[in-house]
C-alpha cells in the first residue's frame, strides 16, 4: 500500500499555490478588496438593505477570480474532459479541497459560499450525467460561461432531513405539469434562473420513488421568493421559494419521472466527501496558528508552548487530524476505484466527523489565542460560524450517523439507489 500523494497531483498543488500568488493575491489586495477578507469588515459581503444578499461588489469579485482560474485550466479541474475539465477523481479533489482550505480564508478559497479556484460545480456534472440531449445542447454551453445556473429545492418548510415526506407535488395539466408547495433554504437562489423543484408526481409520502425533477424558471407565473433566511454566518443566499399553479411543460423533467430524488443521491457521496476534506483543511488551518502563536505569545516570561495546557489539546486535535487525512483519502481513492456508493458508511463518518472536527478547532485556537482570538482580528470565528452549519447541512450529523448505523446493523446495503447508476470517479 502506498500512501503518498501521487507526484503528478503533487505538482498541481505546486501549480495552484503559483497561481494563487501570481493571479489571485494581487487580485485579492487591489482596489480595497482585502475588506471582505478583513473580519472587523466583514460587513461589506453583506447588503443589510436589501435582504441581507451578498453584495454586488463581492460577488463580481468572486466571479473575477473564477473567470481568472478558468482561463488558467483550474476551475473545471473535476469536469470531463469533453467539457474543458481534467476528470479529476475524488481523491484528487479531497486531497486539492484540504490543501486549499489550510492556506486560510482567502479569494482562493472561500468556503463560506463554496467559492473556489477548483470549482465543485454540482449542477454542471448533474447536467452533464442526468441531462436529455436537448437540455445537455441548450444549458450546458450557458452554465459553464456562468450565465445560468439552478438552485435546488429540496428541503421543505415543514420536512427537513426526510425528503420523502414532502408537500409539494405536480400534477398532469395537458401536455405539461402544474407545481404546487414551498421549497426553503434554496441555497444561490438570487442568481438562479431556475430552481431544480422536487415534487412528488406519484406514490406516497415516505416512498423514495414517485418524485420528479423540474428545472422551474423562477420567473414563472405562481413562483415567488417569499424570504431570504438570515444565518449565523452573513451575508444569506437562502431563500424560501413558493409555487403555485406553476405551468411546466414535459421538457422541464430533469432526468426520468419518478427518480428525481436520485439525481442528487448520486452526487451527495462526491459532495460529502470533498466538503470533509474542506472541513479537515479549515480545522488544520486552526491547528497550524495556534501552534505558531503559542511559540511567539510569552506571558509570565515563557512561551505558550511550554505548557501542557496547551500542548495537549492540540496534540488530541492533529492526531484526529491525521486520522481524518488517512479516512478521508482512503475513502476518496475506494470512491474512485469501485464507484461513489461503494463505501457510503464511510463517506459519512468522514463527513460528521471532519465537520464536528473542524468547530473544535476553530474553538481551541480561539482559546489558544485568547481575547485575540475571539476578537474580529483573526478569522476562528468566522471559519467556526461557517464550518458548523455543515453539522447541520447536507445531512445533519446524526442523519450521519444514523447511515452508518443502517450499514453496521444490515438494515441498509452498499449500494447505488434504484434508477442511479454506481459510477467510479470523474
């Protein structure tokens, strides 16, 4: 078993560290754009007059910077080759997901958003993999120059980490289909031109089948965004979105009828396991300052770092750490070898714990650092009040768990969802 890094993925962390410091810094420090990164500003993400969205300013800047790491090969780095990328696996990408975050807070990475120099970019693969010809030849072209996008409305104001039990539904109108119901948290969806709408179309509540995809246009007549969610971490891109008597004709069904929840199924591992990595990076990141700066910090005329106050805990979160580093890869590169469900129990330890990881580090550097620490002066805060909606989000930690226990106890199996087909890494 061999468990370096491969020399080729090596090289490409080398490439992107050159290119954050030829392209993204200086980018990053012009024109007073260092604000949104200095926390005592943080404020100037956020539009408090209109609706607490991100400001304007900020987001051309994110969308600067990706255009720059697109134009240099990096965004698309896990597309397919036929659509500019590199087919970049899982392993690569937690392994680049982790490098990135432990450089710290920046325009090269900022998670808080899921802004990066190498892209995600869910709705394109889902596009790419679940698209009829027809939708593949209009949207794909548009969603990789960046100028359409769906967000996804799966979650319900009444039904949170049970997707099946959900109120909203379509139902046969002609030749097309009217939605009804309300969708919350639609993460992007001030941008969105679209909204990736889950609605049940037949069978019961509880029933993984019978639920349809549509890409709804949002300026549909019926459809309206009622809300923009206010979050423990600022500025709020989630938005509460109803339907009523909303017209879609068949073309809007994304992927087959009826299989709409396994659309994203398939991509939760990928998602899961690359925002662990995220998390591990973040947490590290927090390790590495605080390590630092209890060799400099000397009260009572000796270094922090001679205490084992101080030692300890840090020592009990690297070695976590390192455990993480050795799971999370493992996990990728099985992920890569024998497809995406292959190892849903493990994908899911990764994931609850890396994030639970990652607000227990951000916690003990704020300590380590003292009143400093807690202060907008250093960036624990902001990484602990992003980092801990993801014990929440994209299946709450003890959903987390529970899968793994499903695993363990046989009530569950190793296996892709019906209607998605068990893919290696892209």
């Amino acid at each position: 078993m061999d468990f370096d890094i491969p020399a080729e993925l090596e090289a490409y962390l080398n490439e992107l560290d050159r290119f954050i410091e030829d392209e993204i810094k200086p980018l990053e420090n012009e024109n007073d754009n260092i604000r949104f990164f200095d926390h005592r500003r943080e404020d100037a993400r956020t539009d408090w007059e209109r609706e607490g969205l991100p400001t304007e300013d900020w987001e051309a800047l994110l969308f600067e910077a990706r255009t720059r790491a697109d134009k240099a090969g990096h965004y698309r780095f896990a597309m397919p080759k036929e659509l500019g990328g590199k087919d970049g696996g899982n392993l690569a990408m937690a392994v680049i997901r982790e490098h990135l975050a432990t450089k710290g807070l920046g325009l090269h990475n900022d998670l808080q958003n899921e802004h990066s120099i190498v892209g995600n970019n869910v709705g394109v693969l889902l596009m790419a993999e679940y698209g009829s010809t027809e939708q593949k030849e209009e949207w794909l072209p548009l969603m990789l120059e960046g100028k359409r996008g769906f967000a996804f409305g799966i979650t319900e104001p009444a039904h949170g980490s049970d997707a099946t039990h959900m109120e909203t539904n379509a139902v046969r109108d002609g030749d097309g289909w009217k939605i009804n119901g309300a969708k919350t948290w639609n993460t992007g969806i001030h941008k969105a031109q679209y909204d990736m709408v889950m609605a049940r179309t037949s069978g019961k509540a509880g029933d993984g089948d019978g639920i349809t995809a549509f890409l709804t246009p949002l300026d549909a007549e019926g459809a309206k965004i009622e809300e923009f969610l206010w979050t423990f971490n600022m500025p709020t891109d989630h938005g509460t979105v109803s339907f009523k008597d909303v017209y879609v004709d068949n073309s809007a069904i994304f992927g087959e009828e009826g299989h709409g929840l396994q659309i994203v199924q398939h991509f939760f591992n990928e998602n899961r396991i690359r925002q662990a990595a995220s998390s591990l990076g973040a947490g590290q990141y927090c390790i590495n300052e605080s390590v630092r700066y209890a060799g400099e910090r000397k009260p009572f005329g000796k270094a922090l770092s001679t205490n084992q106050g101080i030692q300890f805990p840090l020592v009990e979160l690297q070695t976590q750490a390192e455990m993480l580093r050795a799971l999370i890869q493992k996990t990728a590169w099985q992920m890569d070898k024998h497809g995406a469900f292959a190892v849903s129990d493990k994908v899911s330890m990764c994931n609850y714990w890396s994030n639970r990881f990652c607000c227990e580090a951000a916690d003990r550097a704020m300590q380590v650092h003292g009143g400093l620490g807690y202060s907008r002066h250093k960036p624990f805060e902001h990484i602990y009040r992003h980092h801990r909606r993801y014990r929440i989000t994209e299946g709450a930690e003890e959903i987390q768990m529970r899968r793994v226990a499903g695993y363990m106890f046989g009530y569950m199996n190793q296996q892709a969802p019906k209607g998605v087909r068990s893919v290696t890494g892209r």
